[in-house]
C-alpha cells in the first residue's frame, strides 16, 4: 500500500526537524574543535595560526596519559560489569511475575533518582569500610552502581515487546537456556543493551 501524500510530507517534516535538532546539539562541539588547533594560549576566534602544539602536550604529558589510562581502565570494566547486571535485572523483572516487583524495581533505580553528592558520598563511606576508597576496584564498583540503572531502564525498554513464547519455542526445540538467550533474545533486545 502507497503511503499518501500528507504522509510523505510529515514524514519528511518530522525528518528535518530530526536533522534541525541535531544540527542544533552539535554545532556547539564542531565550532570548538577548531580551537584545538589553536596556536595561541587563549580561546580566540578567529584563530590566530593553526598548530598542533596541544595534542602534541597531552600525548607527551606523562599526567594525562596516566589519566587517559585510569578512564579506559575504569570505563572499560564498568561496561564489562554494568551492562550484564543491567540486563540481567531487566530481564527477571520483566520475565518473572514476582510479587513486589516495583519495589525492587524503584529500589534498584533508586542511584539514578538521588543526587549524585548523595550517592557519592554513600558509596565513599562504603568504600572506605571495606578498605576500597583510593583503588580502581572501588571506583569501578561506584560507576557500576551508577551505570547499571540505566542498562536496567534501557533493557527493560526493549523487553516491552518481547514476545516471550520464543523462549518456551526455543526450550521446546531442545535448546538450552543460554543458547536461547544468546541466539533468540539477544539479537531482539540489542539495541536496549547497547544503548544502556
């Protein structure tokens, strides 16, 4: 069946809109990019000669490559750790008819809806008991516990239309749970855990 005309012209509407939007949240980051290339000391337009003096600093700055080094540690391990639990409480709570199932599910958002100072300074006071505060396992714990509410409402997202007779379908073919999960959940809900 054609679409009509009217809904092309939404359509196409609704897609320069999508484009003027984003257009709108980027030119910001583009117009400061140039001024990485920047000769002078100071953030200055137009520029007054093009160098590279700046990236030349940070990739020989023995602080910020240890920095650099930290942050790919930390953020690396948060993903490894966050995503699976995320998906993982995301999907028990939306598979299992279990009774208080909204509790569990507000107690388990509660990181994403406290202020970060308050969060922070819990996870310190934890974190020094268990003599975790100045290590990379602390700190990896800490953004997990920030992390995995979001994976936790992406996924739960992607779980909304699921249609979870495929599992039952796949057991009845004789494969195991993993396999199912892997084979048959997995590919439907990927966009949720990658977006989480």
């Amino acid at each position: 069946m054609q679409p009509t005309l009217s809904a092309r012209l939404i359509r196409l509407c609704l897609l320069a809109l999508a484009w003027v939007v984003l257009l709108f949240l980027m030119l910001p980051v583009l117009a400061v990019i140039p001024l990485s290339f920047n000769s002078e000391p100071f953030l200055t337009y137009p520029l007054a000669g093009v160098s590279l003096r700046w990236y030349e600093a940070v990739l020989t700055s023995p602080q910020w490559m240890a920095a650099l080094k930290s942050s790919l540690i930390v953020g690396v391990a948060t993903v490894v750790i966050a995503t699976p639990l995320g998906t993982l409480a995301a999907f028990g709570l939306v598979r299992r008819k279990m009774p208080l199932a909204q509790v569990l599910m507000g107690l388990l958002l509660l990181p994403m809806a406290l202020p970060v100072v308050v969060v922070a300074l819990a996870l310190y006071m934890f974190l020094t008991q268990i003599g975790l505060a100045n290590s990379y396992g602390g700190l990896i714990i800490a953004h997990s516990v920030l992390a995995a509410p979001f994976v936790l409402v992406a996924v739960t997202a992607s779980l909304a239309g699921f249609d979870f007779t495929q599992i039952r379908a796949g057991a009845s073919l004789g494969a195991k749970p993993l396999r199912v999960f892997f084979r048959v959940t997995l590919p439907q809900i990927a966009p949720g855990v990658a977006t989480g």
